[in-house]
C-alpha cells in the first residue's frame, strides 16, 4: 500500500506504464507471477519519479517477502490482460489481502 501512495509521485509517462495481471489467481505461488512484472518497474522509475530510491526499496521487499513464502521453485503464469501501474498495485493488494484472509 505504501507503493501505491509513492506511485502519485510517479511521471505521468511512469502513470501510463503497463503491466500484465495474472489470470486465475488463487494461491500462494501465484504472487510470483506479480513479482515477476515488478522486475522492470525498478529500473523504469528511476528515471520517472524524485520518490524512485523508496519504491525500489519497496518493491525489492515485497520481492523477498515473495521469495520467501512460495519458496524458489518458478511457478508458470498466465496473463489476463494489461493495466496501468496504480491499477496494478490496486489488484495486487487486493490478491494478497484475500490470500491473508484465507490463511488466518
């Protein structure tokens, strides 16, 4: 959530930036397949927001947070459809609050 507040900082050019949402997602391997769009965010935002250094940050946690509940085994994904970066992060934290809830 905290990305998602840092991302109103973002270019307007960064704002129009898309990323591929996973399909069918319902367990904990399927977050690999949202790291996995994150990847190139990192090296685009430096050029794109005075906030860069801290959403980087964010992303590598969220990155390692990842790695370290599904484990190093790559998880195939499937994509439904492209989205801009705050709609993005929106359906990402969506997903991960439902995954929670789920597991507590």
């Amino acid at each position: 959530m905290e990305v998602q507040q840092k991302l109103k900082t973002v270019s307007e050019r960064m704002k129009k930036y898309e990323l591929y949402i996973p399909s069918n997602t319902s367990s904990m391997s399927d977050l690999q397949c949202f790291t996995k769009e994150l990847n190139p965010v990192v090296g685009a935002l430096k050029y794109e927001s005075k906030d860069a250094q801290t959403i980087q940050e964010h992303i590598n946690n969220i990155n390692e947070t990842v790695n370290s509940l599904t484990g190093t085994e790559t998880t195939q994904c499937h994509y439904a459809t492209k989205m801009k970066i705050e709609g993005f992060f929106k359906e990402f934290v969506s997903f991960s609050r439902k995954l929670r809830a789920l597991t507590q």
